[in-house]
C-alpha cells in the first residue's frame, strides 16, 4: 500500500485543499500486505472524518491502511474543516465539493479508480458520519454504500436545541427553524430517497452512552420503516 499526501486545487472551494490517500500497489514483497494484481478497478471508500479533527486523524488513531490492504481498497481522507459536508448557508460548499468535485479529481489523478456507483462508498466519524449518510441519500447516483459511525445525523434536531440564531451553525445550516424538512435535513433526505433505484445499503454504529445514540435509533428505526 502507498500513502500519499495530496495537496491541490479546488474550484468549488475556490481554495488549496488537502487529502490523504490510501492507494493499492501491485507488490508482491511487502510483508505482512497482499497487494493487488493486475489492471482491475480499484473500489474507493471517501472517509470523512469528525468535527474536531482533519484528514490525518484515521492514520493517526486508526489501522485504515491495514484493514485497506486486506480489501485492496483506495481510501480518500479529505478534510473539510467545520463544514458539516454542506453547501454552507454563509461559507462554502463542501457537500458539492465531496459528492461531486472531489470523486472527478481522484479519477483524475489515479485512473485505476473505478467511476461506477457499486464501487464507490462513503463512511465517517460523528459530523462525518452526518456526511457519509448525507453522501447516500442526497447522492446516491454517485454512492452505492454508506457507513455512519457515531454519526451526527439529526441537523435539526441540534439546530432547534440552540437558544438563537448565531454562530457557526447559523454559517452552516442557516436560520434553525428552517433545517428541518430542508436538503440538510436526513430524515427528510431517507424520505425523498425512498423510491429511488439508487438507495444505499447502510450501515450505522453508535455506541449506547454516546449521547449520540438516541438520534442514531430514531434514524434507524426511520430508514427500516421506509
């Protein structure tokens, strides 16, 4: 496996970004890692990460290049610093870039990438769970599989518990009367997406004394009964 650390330019953001990518060698004497063979599509997991954190913190904390090695899995580690993977009510547009942008630019770059849906996944941690789930339902043409761990994944819910209209969450989601049933709302997203043939196969995980895991069960117990 080859980790690279990818700095370039976004036209979406408007602005130099960075990303670190996990990518499949064809080798044949690395030990403890079976590299790929051949010329075949590579599948790509987009791993977004947290709101405390940036696109280093999966080497750092977790085995992601170990686990990749075993799938013969690309791994595209973006940051998007505390835009909540959301084209920004006052700021930038992080969910165009993620879902749109940012798959053109890795196929770019390594062509072995495989441009189907069916090879294409999302997963993130708390507001990169949000994202990942966000990523499947708002873009499931592009996402065949989503993962959202600890995910962050009620918007309204945690606009409506703020006392005003200020702040970062303001720039993010805009007035918090007006998220839910909005595009950044992903109980209304499961809704849209409901007939859809491109609805993901998801995954979600939250711990049970994450003060997260209430939201976690209502947000399953939506998307079974749709």
């Amino acid at each position: 496996m080859a980790l690279m650390h990818v700095d370039f330019f976004s036209d979406v953001l408007g602005m130099c970004t960075q990303m670190d990518v996990i990518y499949p060698e064809n080798t044949r004497g690395q030990i403890g890692m079976e590299g790929v063979r051949g010329d075949a599509a590579i599948k790509t997991l987009y791993l977004l990460h947290g709101m405390s954190d940036d696109h280093t913190i999966w080497q750092r904390r977790t085995s992601i290049e170990r686990y990749a090695a075993e799938k013969g899995l690309c791994v595209v580690m973006p940051t998007t610093h505390l835009g909540w993977y959301t084209d920004m009510y006052i700021g930038y547009d992080y969910f165009t870039y993620i879902t749109k942008e940012l798959p053109e630019i890795c196929r770019g770059f390594f062509p072995n990438l495989s441009p189907r849906r069916e090879d294409t996944y999302a997963a993130g941690l708390s507001m990169g769970g949000y994202g990942a789930l966000k990523c499947g339902l708002r873009a499931g043409d592009t996402f065949s599989r989503v993962a959202s761990l600890s995910g962050g994944v009620d918007a309204a819910g945690i606009c409506e518990a703020l006392p005003r209209d200020d702040g970062l969450w303001f720039d993010i989601f805009g007035p918090r009367d007006k998220v839910r049933g909005s595009f950044n709302d992903l109980f209304q997203a499961a809704v849209d997406m409901k007939d859809s043939p491109n609805r993901p196969d998801v995954f979600m995980w939250c711990g049970t004394e994450d003060f997260l895991y209430q939201s976690n069960v209502a947000m399953r117990d939506h998307l079974r009964k749709l």
